[in-house]
C-alpha cells in the first residue's frame, strides 16, 4: 500500500501544468484522472472511484498552484 501513496503523490504532484488557471485545471484533472484510474485498477477501490477521486483532486490541484517560469 505504501508504494501506491508513494506513486499517487508522485503523480499528483506533476500534475499542474500550462500558463493559465483553466490551462492548469484542465490538465491537472486529466493527469489526475489517469492516475486515479490507474492507481483504483490497483487496488480495491475500483477503477472509476479512483478516477474520479484522481480528476478532483488533479483539477483543485491544479487550479490551486501558480505557474512557474
């Protein structure tokens, strides 16, 4: 188990990208998204709640962070 929190946060921590807020949020929810699957395939929790569960907090994540330059 703790290898998956090890990746999942490795994951979501790449996943604000782009210049704009919506450029940020968008891509952090479709990074966290597939990672959410991928990590949920995993585990018990199930590919679409890990999905879901991904693409909220990639997008808020996202959204959240500034870009840096």
């Amino acid at each position: 188990m703790t290898k998956y929190l090890v990746l999942a946060a490795i994951l979501l921590g790449t996943t604000a990208c782009g210049d704009t807020w919506g450029q940020r949020a968008v891509t952090g929810g479709g990074i966290g998204a597939g990672s959410g699957a991928l990590i949920g395939a995993l585990t018990p929790i199930g590919l679409l709640p890990g999905a879901l569960v991904g693409g909220a907090m990639g997008a808020g994540i996202g959204a959240a962070t500034t870009p840096h330059r």
